[in-house]
C-alpha cells in the first residue's frame, strides 16, 4: 500500500500523516483528540509539524478545514471482497478524487480524523494552531472614564482563553506603567497598572502576540474627566460603579465562576441608566461551547450527548440571569441538531435528563427571568419548544413503552410491531383533561414489511405562556386565551418521522370559540407563530370541550378568543326556535300575498311597495331556511357544502337589505319629485338590478378575497369570519342601508311638519306622508338596528344579555314582517275580510296603500282622468 501526501484545503496545510488499516468494522467518525477528552488515538501514527491556518479564516472561534485523502492500493493484490469500489454515504460525497473527510470547526490543538469501512480504518492526525480573534479577548474596561484629582493610578487588563500556544502581551504607551501577568480558572490575563494619571484622553493598546501569528491588537480607551464635566455619582448599592463622565459606559466584572461583562450606561443629565448584564455560568458556557463543536462535526456525538444532557438538569437549577436561560436554550437547541442530523438514539436516563431539565425551564414562566429573556430574544420559547419535540422522539426501540410525568411535562412513548390496534388514543390527567387520538387509518400506510412504529406524546404545560404572540393567516392580532398546554405528537416509523397524520384532540373545560392551532416554526421569519392552516374545529360529544381535528402532526393547542358569542344552550335554542317561527311566518305571509296581492296593488306606488315587501319575504325565508341548515353541514373551508351555505347566506341576507334599499329609494323618489311620474316596465328592472345583482358582486367578491387567505369562514362553523374583515362586507352594507332609511325617514317628517298649499290638500298630502312613514318606522328598527346592536356585541366583550336581545330581534325577523308589513296594512285586512267573510268594507276606509296612491293622484291635480290611467298601468 502507498500513500500519498493530502492536500489541504481552506487554507490548512498538514504535514505528513500516516495512514495504517485495520481489520475492524465500525461507522465513519469524526473527532478531537486531547482536547476534546477523546484520549489517544485508535490507529496509532505520528503527526507532523502544522503550518499556520490563514488569520482570515481561522480568526474565529473556530477554523474549517477540509482534508481530502487519495489512496492508492494499485500495487497490491486484495482478496476478492474487499477490492470493489467503497461506497461513500450520500454526506461525504465530493467531486474531488478520494474520500472526502467532512469539515471540521478547529480551536488549537491536535486533531485525529478516522474513516472507517469495508472492514478498514484511516486514521489522520494534524496539529493546527488557531490564532485568536478581538472577540476572544476580555478587555476591562474596553473604556473607561477617570478623574485624575480622585484616582492618581488605575489598572487595565486584557484576558484571553487559555491555549497551548504562548502569548506575550505589549502596552503602548507603557511609560510610567507596570506590567503582569496571572492565571486563573482557564484565563490568562495580562494586566498594565499605570502609575500616573495621564493629562487628556488616551487611547491605550495591547498587542498580544504569539510566535508565527500575527500580533493581534486590542484598545482600551482612556477619558479623563475634566473639571465642570457632567458626571454619575460613584454606586455600591450591588456592585461598584466608579465616578463615570457623562456619555460613557461603564463596565463592571462578572462575579466569580461568571463569564462575560456588566455595563451600565451614564446618561448625559448625570443619571445612571439600568444595568446590563452579560454574565454566564462558567459550566454552562463550557457545556454550550461543547454542544456547539459537536454541532461543528467535533467530537463523538452518541457519547457526548448523553454526557451533556446528564449536567442540563443541574444548570438549568441553578441559571440564575437571562444569560444563563438563553445559554442554556441554546445548548438544547446544538444537541436537537446533533441528534437529528446523527440520528442518534437516546437511553431512557438521557431523555430523563432532558425532561427534567425542561420542566425546571417552564417552572420560570412566573420569575422575570423569563421576562428579560425574551425582551432579548423574543423566540426563546420557540426554541425551547423545537428542542424539545426533536429529542423527545430520539428514544431508543429497546427502552421502549416509557413514561415519565412531572409537573409541567407528560410523556408517553409507545412502540408498535406489524400490528397495532384499530385506533392509537391516549389521555393525560391536566387540567384542564386533554385526550387525543390518532385513527387506524391514519397509522396503516406507515407499516411496510414490519416497520415498527414509535408514537411520542409529549404535553408542556406552560409553554405556550411564553411562545411569542404570534398569529398567522386568519387569526388576526387579538390576544387569545389559552388553556396551559400544548400537546406535541410525532410517528417514527423505523428512523423515519412522519409528519402527515389524522390526529383528533379534545381540550376540556375550554369554555367560547375555540381556534384550533399548531405551532409553526417556519412563520416570521424562523421564528415561530400559531397557525391554522390543516386544523379545524368540531362539535364536541361534551361541554365544555373543544375537539380539534388536525391533518398533520407538530405541537398543538387551542386559542380561545376572549370577545366571542358565550356558548349558552339557552341562547343556542333561541336560535332554532326564532329561525323556525320566522319560516312559518314568511309562509304565512307568502300565503297572504297570494290571496290579496291583485286588491293591494291597485296603483304604481302600492305596486313598488309590496314588490319590494315580498321579494324581502322570499329572500329571507330562503336565507333563513339555509342558516337553520348550516350546522349540520362539516364545517371548513375543505367542506364545498359548508362554503356554498356561507355564500348562498350572505348573498341572501344582503339582498333582503338591498330590496329594502330599493322600496326606500323610491318612496324619497316620490317625495323629492311629486310631480315626475315612475314607469313600471323602467323601475322594476333597476329595483331587481339593485336587489339582486349588487349583493350578488359583493359576496362574490368577498369569497374571492378572503377564502384564498383563510379568512372567510369562521372557525368550526358555516358562516363568515368575523376577525379577518370577512364579515365586515355583510355589516357594512347593512348600516349603510340603514343610514339611507334614516335619511328618508328624516325628509318625510320634514315635509309632514312643513306642508305645501301648492303640492295639493294639506289633509290628503299628511295622508300620503304618514303612509311613508309607517313603512320606514316598521322596517328600519326590524332589520337596521338589529345589526347595530349586533355590531356592538362584536366589537367589545359584552354581557349575554345583548345577545339574547340581538338573536331575538335578528331570528324573529319574518314574524315582524308578517305582523307589522303585512297584517297590519289596512288594505290587506280590508281583501281577508271580504275573502273568508264575503262583507263589504266601509267606503270610508284608508289603507297604507291608498295612502300612497294619493301622492301621484295630486301630483297629477287630483282629476278623476289621472286616477283611471293611475290604476291602467
């Protein structure tokens, strides 16, 4: 066997390596020796002497360089099963010739690279020497603000990690200054105590240098406060704070075994401004910065991340600053990865660890640690949350059934053979009780060939507390109640996950409208936000439970909006009993017209009225009729039934204002113009274009508008939603037809105060003027103020009793009609008593109808010719 030299890449140039095999099956690794406590080398070999990595590109906290190895077995006869072409994982594949040993993030140190297959072992070893970068050193201050009259001297210091390679450290200016040198707890610290204070502001330098690197310089700046300077006064109430300039920062050390730098800000009146601290737990950081190489491709993940994961629970006891959570969620956040991208299995104690540490987590939902955190990073609870549903689902087949229960985390993990039972259910003892339950069907199509099937149950309580109130299509920007939990269900079939699957959810004791949502990590920008997208509501068997029934499987819970209709049985059959009474009466009222219609439209007036009244009549006994049926239908934009009944209800409701529109629209016509005639084959035709084609456009409209954004029907049920504007294109037309009504209603009472001698006879025009009236006076509060009050009740939390007056006055609408537009109109009671009673009315009677008839009989003069044309047409 030969071996030829590898060329290195990304600015790394080993040396010589020597490359041994071995026979010994195993999977290929990828690890640090000496400092990653990997101990010696498997393979054996000496390296070489390192050259130095590019200081551009191994400035960082880590270098990246990739090794490619030719090997060359051309001069040697193998046996048979070992001399075929070796076949690379789909990661390590590279165009370039040879193996590809996958990029490694290097601190300083000695480094060994193993590959491993067909029965061989290559092991690589390489010393590289990582220069440091400025954000590696700790400088204190990095500027500082001193009064010479107080404070002849002062010290400045710059700390950097320890390395195996030797720094020296240089200051500039160094007259009249002392300098040191220290070690301590895994720092070395160069120090420079300047005996005298210097006369004006002075930017100090130390030049660390190491042999073979470049010099790295880090400044310090020095201002001297001068007399009638604007200063913070010195504090020791927690730490000290000397006398600060105005304008400046001033900084403080971390307490011992802490990582990092306290600042706190001098305002330009003099006042010190809050504190800000950086400070870490040294082991915590360490544990992150491990998490972080292993996520780099350092180290052996399958036995480092158990080892991590047994030190989270202490730390997580013990965080004790917003540093520390967000350190410690980040640390989880590198393991999720490491166990994905490796797709390392965990043993019962390590996932132990893990949910320990997660319910300590969620157990500071009330301390502000929580609170300062977020204000840093405001999706930290969503990267807790990712973190968690990853490992979670990593137990090993061997440890399986497990459960475990704490006071904020429930899990349950179950593992399937070939055959598994008709439907997969589970319930958890929360408050408030929660079940799910995955069908059959659902779970069938995952078992090939006896695939085992692992199910994860995962319940956080508290979470969703501290998930940022981010909202996604169709929810809008309310602030939604949620119950305490959010349930995570996951399927490994084999080391596969699934995330298409039926799951049904009941969240109990979830009183109002439920909005069945689930976490989505890809919204905002990464950051995570509630979605509803392939979630729907259900009626559910008990109340108070909300049933959600979701087509995809992630992290689940229920938002409950806090302005919503309370779910009263009562108020549920006031619905259904006002719904039914308003058909009955509108075919009633069908009935009536059926019998009299020829007696009540004797002349064009009457004529426009009562067309107007009974296409009122038909569009809202078919709009009531669908509405009644609505609930029976499966709820969801999914449901092509559910959509057509939302659409058919909202045209139907809107023509019915529409047609009053019309009817209102011609009596201000009659009482505007007296004198101008209306020709029916012009009028009805506009009347029905009015009625019918303009509500048609506006729920046409509407549908194509808001369903594309999931925003047109409300949540679990048929009609339309009223927090994404859907709604809004039914409300406002209404009350704009309504203010139209007002405006005539306020001209006939004008012209009823100030009669004309000149329009005709003052008794006979107050006649027609109070027949105006009476039409607009039984209409408009029947149908306009009905959907004022309506739209008082959505736009703030009310009591019930607004909705019990509003179902009341809104289901019981065909009744009044029946009652008020029909029964009571004179004529119509003149035409029953004269069909089921054969008698003759008085001569002397005056209807509604006659009423209105006089404004066109005077307008034409009073004569007996215009009366005859008058009822001819």
């Amino acid at each position: 066997m030969t071996t030829r030299k590898p060329s290195a890449h990304s600015a790394a140039t080993p040396g010589y390596e020597d490359v041994t095999h071995e026979h010994h099956t195993g999977w290929a690794r990828m690890g640090k020796a000496g400092l990653a406590e990997m101990g010696q080398s498997q393979a054996g070999g000496e390296s070489g002497s390192g050259q130095l990595l590019d200081q551009e590109n191994g400035a960082g906290e880590s270098a990246l360089v990739s090794v490619y190895v030719h090997l060359d077995f051309s001069d040697k006869t193998w046996p048979h099963e070992v001399s075929r072409t070796l076949t690379l994982p789909a990661a390590s594949a590279s165009s370039s010739p040879g193996p590809l040993l996958t990029g490694l993030g290097l601190t300083t140190g000695e480094y060994m690279s193993c590959f491993e297959a067909q029965g061989f072992k290559w092991s690589l070893h390489e010393v590289v020497r990582v220069p440091l970068k400025a954000t590696d050193v700790a400088q204190l201050p990095d500027q500082l603000s001193i009064s010479c009259a107080t404070s002849p001297g002062f010290q400045l210091s710059c700390c950097i990690p320890s390395t195996n390679l030797a720094y020296t450290a240089t200051w500039s200016p160094g007259e009249g200054s002392k300098a040191s040198a220290f070690n301590e707890s895994g720092s070395q610290c160069f120090v420079l105590a300047v005996q005298h204070c210097p006369m004006t502001d002075t930017m100090y330098t130390c030049d660390l240098q190491s042999p073979g690197l470049a010099p790295l310089r880090i400044p310090i700046s020095i201002t001297i406060i001068q007399d009638g300077d604007i200063t913070c006064p010195e504090d020791t109430s927690v730490l000290t704070w000397n006398v600060t300039k105005a304008g400046h920062m001033a900084q403080a050390p971390c307490p011992e075994s802490k990582r990092g730098i306290v600042r706190r800000f001098c305002a330009a009146d003099g006042v010190w401004g809050p504190v800000h601290s950086s400070c870490t737990d040294a082991r915590l950081l360490a544990l992150f910065i491990r998490a972080k190489l292993l996520q780099a491709g350092q180290g052996s993940p399958a036995e480092e991340v158990p080892q991590i994961l047994a030190q989270l629970p202490g730390q997580a006891a013990e965080a004790s600053s917003p540093s520390d959570l967000l350190t410690l969620l980040s640390t989880m956040k590198y393991l999720a990865k490491v166990v994905a991208k490796a797709r390392i299995q965990l043993d019962h104690s390590a996932l132990k660890n893990l949910l320990i540490a997660t319910d300590k987590v969620l157990d500071m939902d009330t301390r502000p640690l929580w609170t300062l955190a977020q204000a840093r990073k405001p999706w930290a609870g969503s990267t807790l949350l990712l973190a968690v549903e990853t490992l979670a689902c990593s137990l090993c087949p061997q440890d399986h059934p497990f459960t475990f229960s704490l006071p904020n985390v429930l899990l349950q993990n179950q593992l399937f053979g070939p055959t598994f039972p008709a439907n997969y259910s589970i319930s958890f003892p929360t408050r408030p009780p929660l079940q799910a339950q995955i069908p059959g069907h659902s779970l069938a199509p995952l078992v090939h060939n006896g695939t085992e099937i692992s199910i994860t149950s995962l319940v956080l309580r508290k979470l969703d507390h501290l998930l940022p109130s981010n909202y996604g299509q169709g929810l809008g920007d309310f602030l939604y109640a949620t119950p305490g939990l959010v349930l995570v269900i996951s399927i490994m079939a084999g080391d596969q996950a699934f995330s298409q699957g039926e799951v049904i959810m009941d969240f109990g004791n979830t009183d109002g409208s439920p909005h069945c949502v689930f976490w989505d990590h890809s919204l905002f920008q990464g950051r995570g936000g509630w979605s509803k997208e392939g979630c729907q509501a259900q009626a559910a068997s008990a109340r108070p439970t909300a049933r959600c029934l979701c087509q995809h499987l992630t992290a689940f819970s229920v938002l409950m909006s806090p302005h919503t209709v309370p779910e009263e049985p009562a108020l549920v059959l006031l619905t259904q009993v006002g719904l039914g009474a308003s058909i009955l009466a509108l075919l009633v009222c069908l009935g009536v017209y059926r019998l009299v219609w020829r007696v009540v439209v004797q002349n064009k007036v009457s004529y426009f009225r009562h067309a107007a009244l009974l296409n009122m009549v038909l569009c809202l006994l078919a709009a009531d009729t669908c509405f009644l049926g609505a609930p029976f239908l499966p709820p969801g934009p999914q449901s092509p039934l559910c959509l057509a009944a939302t659409f058919l209800c909202h045209f139907l409701y809107l023509a019915t204002f529409f047609w009053m529109l019309a009817q209102a629209l011609v009596l201000a016509h009659q009482l505007l113009f007296v004198f101008h005639q209306l020709p029916k084959h012009r009028v009805l035709p506009l009347m029905v274009l009015l009625g019918y084609l303009c509500p048609l456009a506006l729920a046409g409209v509407t549908l194509g508008l808001y369903l594309p954004q999931g925003q047109y029907l409300r949540e679990g049920e048929c009609w339309l939603d009223g927090k994404g504007g859907a709604l809004y294109t039914f409300v406002g037309p209404v009350l704009a037809i309504v203010g139209v009504n007002g405006l005539v209603l306020a001209m006939a009472m004008l012209k009823l105060l100030r009669p004309s001698l000149s329009e005709g006879p003052p008794a006979e025009k107050r006649q027609a003027l109070l027949g105006v009236i009476k039409a607009l006076l039984i209409l408009t509060p029947i149908f306009g103020l009905t959907w004022v009050l309506g739209l008082a009740t959505l736009l703030e939390e009310v009591s019930t009793v607004p909705h019990y007056i509003f179902t009341i006055l809104n289901t019981f609408q065909g009744v009044f009609i029946l009652l008020f537009g029909c029964l009571m109109d004179k004529k119509v009671q003149e035409a029953l008593r004269k069909r089921f009673c054969r008698a003759q009315a008085p001569n002397s009677t005056i209807s509604l109808s006659t009423n209105e008839g006089y404004i066109l009989e005077h307008s034409k003069g009073g004569s007996d010719t215009a009366r005859k044309t008058d009822a001819s047409e």
